[in-house]
C-alpha cells in the first residue's frame, strides 16, 4: 500500500468530521444570515402596522371628540383598533385619545 493511501485510511474520521463540520458551519452561516433578516424585516412590517393603527385610531377619535358623541357601533371599533394597537406596543397619544374617546356620551343609533 502506498504510504499516502495508507495514512488517509489511518485517519478517514479525521478527515470526515473536518468535511462535514465545515459544510455544517456554511450552513449555519448561511441560516443565521436568513433568521436576522427576517427578523429585521419581521420587525419593520410591527412598526407599519402599529403606524397604520395609531394613524386610524388618531382619525377616528379626533372626529368623534369633534362632534361630542359616538354611537355603540363605532365605539366598538375603536375597542377593536385599540386592543390591537395596545397589543403591538402603542401607547402614548393612542391611548390617551381613545379614554377621551370613551368616555363620550354614547348617541343611540
């Protein structure tokens, strides 16, 4: 037997575990990379939707402060808005205008 093939025989778990333990660490990378990404992006469309719900819930509390009242049907929308905002991390302006909101008189429909 040749000498190199011999001493690749010798070690072949040794050559094994450094193939294999390389691709696994590319592929960690590689894993790791998408994970952050989608994180970052996961992150972004929270920060859109809580600006979209802010900026609805903003508007529609402005116009019912504005004319004094608001009926049972609106007012459950607010709920509805406001329960999701607050869930995402709103708070601040939102939530101040929708207790001001709340406590209007409600307007039989």
């Amino acid at each position: 037997m040749i000498p190199t093939q011999q001493f690749i025989l010798q070690h072949i778990g040794e050559l094994l575990f450094t193939g294999i333990s390389g691709v696994l660490a590319a592929a960690y990378r590689r894993l790791s990379k998408r994970i952050k990404e989608q994180e970052k992006e996961r992150q972004a469309i929270k920060t859109g939707l809580l600006a979209i719900l802010h900026d609805r819930l903003y508007q529609a509390c402005l116009r019912y402060i504005s004319q004094g009242w608001i009926d049972d049907d609106d007012m459950k929308n607010l709920e509805y808005l406001y329960k999701s905002y607050h869930a995402l991390g709103g708070n601040g302006t939102g939530t101040e205008l929708y207790n001001r909101a709340k406590s209007l008189p409600l307007h039989a429909d």
